[in-house]
C-alpha cells in the first residue's frame, strides 16, 4: 500500500509544480508560499477534524512536537525556495534538481537513522542525481 501512497505523492507533487508556476505568473513567490500553506492547513485540519484524529493531540510526548516543528520549519523553507526557484526557472529544471531531495534523504537516513547501505541504493541515489544533472544541463 505504501507504493500507492507513494505514487499519489509523486502525482500531486509533479501537479504542485505546473499549477505553482501557472498562479504565480503575475505575483511574488513568497506569497504565493504564503497562500498555498494556508490552502494546506485547511485541508490537513479538516482531514485530522473529519477522521476524529484531533483526540491523539494530548498523547503527544515533547520530542515528537520538537521534531515535527523543525520538520515543518524545513518544510516551510522548502517550499519557499522552491517556488522562488519555480517562479525564474523552468519547471523541467528545478523540478529534477528539487527531486535530488530523495537522495539527501537517503544519506541522513544511512548516517541519523541508522537505515542499511546497499549497492541497490547507492546505485540508484546515482541513478537520480545523474538524470537531474542530465535534465538541468
């Protein structure tokens, strides 16, 4: 199931570029963020108030909310320079280079989370770096 989760996630975000780039054509990208986080607030609260999820809120122990908070300050980073970068760049050019996320991801995973090293991922954290660098050249 998680590869279906996964896919859907690769559709929406490949959709997240095209439609970003098409509404910010005549406005500023930190603005653009600034809208498109408050559009994803209401839907994640609505989802979590929908699915009765809002009761977990006090189980909540301190690490969690630490590092849920420095992923969403990554996450608001993120976007920003990503939709900047969308905003002057083409969206077949930044969009490789933003996917390069993937193989950072599989670094820290490998050195802080204690994942295993294979040759499978080496070669494909290869795979990807060396196709965003074909697309963006």
């Amino acid at each position: 199931m998680w590869i279906l989760y996964a896919l859907l996630s690769a559709l929406f975000a490949a959709l997240t570029s095209i439609l970003a780039k098409l509404g910010m054509q005549h406005m500023d990208s930190t603005l653009a963020t600034a809208i498109r986080t408050v559009v994803v607030l209401v839907m994640a609260w609505g989802i979590v108030f929908l699915t009765g999820k809002q009761q977990g809120i006090p189980d909540i122990i301190r690490k969690s909310w630490l590092f849920l908070a420095l992923s969403g300050a990554a996450t608001g980073l993120s976007w920003l320079f990503y939709f900047k970068a969308l905003q002057i760049g083409d969206v077949s050019k930044v969009a490789p280079i933003d996917k390069c996320s993937a193989v950072i991801s599989m670094v820290l995973a490998f050195a802080f989370l204690g994942e295993k090293v294979n040759v499978k991922s080496i070669v494909g954290g290869l795979l990807i770096t060396a196709g965003a660098l074909v697309l963006t050249l």
